[in-house]
C-alpha cells in the first residue's frame, strides 16, 4: 500500500504555544506509544475541522482568534 503523500508546514509559535503542544503531547502518550507534537497538530486541525463541519463551536473559535494573539502579524 502506497504511503499517503503528506505536505510540510512551517509555523512559528510561541514559547507557550510550544510548551502546551509538549505537555498535551506527553498527556496523550501511553508506555506503548508516544505521541510527537506533529501528531498533536494534526489531531487539532481533525477536530476543529469536523467541529466546524458540523456547524458546532464557530463563534468560540472567532472569539479566541480575536481576544487572543494568533495573527500571523509581527
């Protein structure tokens, strides 16, 4: 079976936004797996997607977006 072809992203982010990706990592690892940050991203980007698809959550996410510091601006 071929290997799902995957695409690369960069994204800059902050101390604290690096040390809840570890932690929440660390969280969801058992002694039989480890879960890496990467793995972390993608289960987000699943989850806020299928929330959004199902019409559950828009104006929480906006909020956040709006209130905290997440532009991609300097």
């Amino acid at each position: 079976m071929p290997k799902k072809e995957r695409k690369r992203l960069q994204v800059v982010i902050s101390d604290e936004q690096d040390a809840l990706l570890t932690r929440t990592a660390y969280e969801l690892s058992s002694p039989e797996r480890l879960i890496s940050k990467s793995e972390v991203v993608r289960l987000a980007i699943e989850k806020i997607a299928r929330e959004l698809g199902e019409g559950e959550n828009i104006e929480e996410y906006r909020a956040i977006l709006e209130t905290e510091d997440l532009s991609d601006e300097p």
